[in-house]
C-alpha cells in the first residue's frame, strides 16, 4: 500500500511539476511576444499596482480578477464591484500574509498547495467507484485543460475544487458534519458551492439500512449545512451595503453581456454566441475567446450528458450541472472556461473515453490551448 501510494504522490508531483513548467515557459515567451494590454486594466489601478511587483512574471498571475482579490485582503470590501467576490479566498490571502509578508505572494502560495491538494482529493474521490487508469487519466485531463494556468493565479480555483471534492469525499466515507462544514467554506469561496446542498440531499433519499449510521433528521441537517457560507456572505452585505444580493447585482459592470435583470436560456445563449461567431472581426483577439467560451460550454454540456450515461455518481452530476447552468442564465459564456474547471465529472467523463486516439488528440490539443491561453493571460489579455 505505501508502495503504491507514493507511486501516485509522484504522479500528481509530476503533474503538477510539469503544469508549472510549461506555464511558466508560456509566461516568459508571452513577454517577449506581446507588449502587456494596459488597455484591459483601470489606468489608477495599475499606477498603484504596479510599483509593488516589478517582475512580470509573479504580478502577472494577479490579472484581472486577480487584482480585486489582492484588494479585498488589503483594504476589505469598498463600494464598488468587490462584492462580486465571495470572502474566504482573500482572508486566506490576508492571513497568508502575515507569516509571508507579502499579499500577492501569500495567494499564490495558498493556491499551489491547494491545487497539490485537489489532485490528491479528485483521485481518492474517483477511486471510490472507478479503476486507477480513470483516476490518472481524470487528473493528466484536468492539469492540462487549456485554462488551467488559473489553478496557480491569483484566483478561486483551486481553492474552491479542493473544498468541492474534499466535501464529496468526506460524504462518501460517512463523515457528514465534516462534510457539510467544508461545503459551508466552499460556498463562502464561490457561490455555486451551495449546489452542494441538493447534491447532498440527493444522496440522502435512500433511509440508512443499519443502526451504525446516522438518522435521516441529522444526515438532512448536515445536508444543508454549505448554505451557511452563502448566507453569511449575504447577512454581511445586508448589513454594510444594505443589499445583501450586492454580489449578483454587481456583475452586470464586469461586462460581457451580463444580465441580472432577467433569467436568459441556455439555448438563447449559445445563439448569442452563433451571431457573435459570425460577426466578430476575427483579427481581435476577442474571436479566440469567443470560440473559447462557446466551445468550453459546448464540450461540457456534451460531457456532462456523457457521463450520465457512464453511471457517474448521480449527486456529482447534479452539483456539476447547477453550476454549469447558473452563470448562463445571465445570457453570456463569459469566464465558462475557467468555471468549468470546478466541474470535476466532466473530466471523469474525460478518463471514461476508450478510444485512445481520441484521448491523445484532445490531450494534444488541450496542451497547445494551454500555452497560448497562459500568453493572452499573462499579457493582458481577457481569456475567462
């Protein structure tokens, strides 16, 4: 057992050894092939930001929504558009920051070990129903997913996949209080955590067939416990803002085509996206993220119906498709390639493809996506 348990803690080092790399190498060749797009960032901002982390290769991980989480961990919530932000990751960041002294360097710290940590939680999850082979090919898909450069920016990611799979996994093994109070901090980091609640109560239909388990009333109880992330989170903004739905009423200045006002349908979405393939210049870089965010949402729709004929665990499906569907109901597949990140049964669905040409060619793929994804990033330039 140990054999082989530090066979597979040298896989995932390997894994995350090589994502590091190869973003890296991506970030420096960036800086030689494309001047920074200060056009993407508030002139104050950067005027103010900049003079603190000189080399591009750190402050470059903190671009765009980077910027408002070093933000929040230095000055707290301000009028604005930080609320969109939910709070754990940056008191992380804030705490981090004490022993590091540093609040840029204290997230990426955070978030390597965090991402370290995810793929050690995402192969234990997957071997509670599938063979090895499932569980290296889900994490080869997942390190190497096109936008995957966000698990080690300054952003939620890895924070939030980590939470998410621990959550599921404590579940599984009947640690339910547990369970329940890592999917509280999951929804305290992003607001689709609270998806664990309807994941929870579905895996709690089924009344306990011993004594040794714990009665439907607590196992309910422990169900809806990740909803007190989200509520407290909104208590807050009720009582600074006065608004506490400030975090949703305030995408609507991140751009996009956001719409709060009003509920917009998956398929009036991606025909949205059909008239902008058609009609966007495609010499602007925004026609690479168009097709980006409308492939991503189509690739997932389609592996997420993939693994439901695959008898993936049916309460990961019904976390995985709530979260893929709440950010298009504001009419845009804006920042899709990076959410999808947290959909962890689409990469299972990923490892379950046999044939094996199709797997190295989307490998293939997904690796070169990767390196020009983390140049437009790094630059400046909007990926998701």
């Amino acid at each position: 057992m140990r054999k082989q348990n530090k066979k597979i803690l040298t896989f995932i080092l390997g894994l995350f050894v090589f994502l590091r790399a190869i973003t890296l190498i991506a970030a420096f060749y960036g800086t030689k092939l494309l001047k920074f797009n200060t056009a993407s960032f508030p002139t104050a901002d950067w005027e103010t930001f900049m003079p603190k982390f000189n080399f591009p290769l750190i402050w470059s991980w903190a671009n765009f929504d980077g910027f408002h989480y070093l933000t929040i961990a230095e000055k707290g919530y301000l009028f604005g558009s930080t609320q969109a932000f939910f709070p754990l990751f940056p008191i992380l960041v804030r705490l981090g920051k004490v022993l590091i002294g540093n609040f840029l360097l204290s997230g990426l710290l955070l978030n390597h070990l965090f991402f370290a940590a995810s793929l050690c939680v995402f192969y234990k999850l997957i071997r509670l129903d599938f063979k090895k082979k499932v569980g290296f090919w889900a994490l080869i898909f997942l390190t190497f997913f096109p936008t995957s450069f966000f698990f080690l920016s300054l952003y939620t990611e890895s924070l939030f996949l980590l939470l998410v799979l621990l959550s599921f996994y404590l579940w599984r093994k009947k640690r339910h209080f547990l369970a329940g109070f890592v999917g509280a901090l999951a929804s305290a980091t992003r607001i689709a955590g609270i998806f664990l609640v309807p994941a929870f109560l579905y895996e709690i239909r089924k009344p306990p067939v011993t004594s040794r388990q714990s009665p439907v009333w607590k196992k309910f109880f422990y169900a809806l416990l990740p909803s007190i992330g989200l509520l407290s989170y909104m208590f807050y903004l009720k009582s600074k803002f006065g608004d506490p739905f400030l975090f949703a009423h305030v995408q609507e200045g991140f751009g996009g085509g956001r719409q709060t006002d009003k509920l917009v349908l998956l398929y009036q979405v991606f025909w949205r996206y059909l008239k902008m393939v058609l009609t966007v210049n495609r010499t602007n870089p925004l026609y690479f993220t168009v097709w980006l965010e409308v492939g991503s949402a189509a690739l997932f729709l389609a592996l997420l119906v993939f693994a439901y004929f695959k008898k993936v665990r049916k309460s990961y499906l019904i976390f995985a498709i709530l979260a893929y569907l709440l950010p298009t109901l504001t009419g845009t597949f804006s920042s899709m390639p990076r959410y999808v990140l947290g959909l962890f049964p689409g990469f299972i669905a990923l490892a379950l493809i046999k044939n094996k040409t199709l797997r190295f060619a989307w490998l293939a793929t997904s690796l070169i996506l990767l390196f020009i994804c983390t140049i437009m990033f790094t630059r400046g330039y909007w990926v998701a």
